[in-house]
C-alpha cells in the first residue's frame, strides 16, 4: 500500500469518527440542554444564560477544525489520487 493511499484513508476515517463526535455532541446539547447548564454552569462558574452562546461557540469551531485538519486534506488527497 501507497504511503498516500494509507494516509487518505486514515483522514477519511478521522473525518468520519470526528463527524460522528460532533454529532453525538450537537445532539446531547439538544436533548439535555437543561440538565448540562446546571452542570457546566457548577463547574466552572459561568451564569446559565451564557452557555448556550458558549456551546454554540465550541460547536462551531470544532467544526471548522475538522474541515481544516479531516475534511479538506482528505479532499485533496482524493483528487490527486
């Protein structure tokens, strides 16, 4: 096996894991809103009100980092390939 072939498909793989994660994480903010505030807001003591703006915010930017470091590497490859 090619050194680039192993190396799209680990991309592809990381891609795919770390899509899932931003699933799995998208989805539990949603359903246990409420109950993950309470938690999040104990521990490191930021108001209630704000973490909705925060977990948008980690949300977003682990989305970015998977398009930048998984997605478009992964791409690249593919089509020089």
């Amino acid at each position: 096996m090619n050194s680039l072939e192993a190396l799209t498909s680990f991309l592809g793989w990381c891609t795919l894991i770390n899509i899932g994660f931003l699933a799995f994480s998208t989805l539990m903010i949603k359903v246990a809103m409420d109950s993950i505030s309470k938690i999040h807001s104990g521990m490191f003591s930021v108001p209630q009100s704000e973490l909705p703006m925060l977990y948008l915010q980690y949300l977003s930017l682990y989305k970015i980092l998977i398009m930048v470091f998984n997605l478009v590497p992964y791409l690249a490859l593919r089509i020089i390939l």
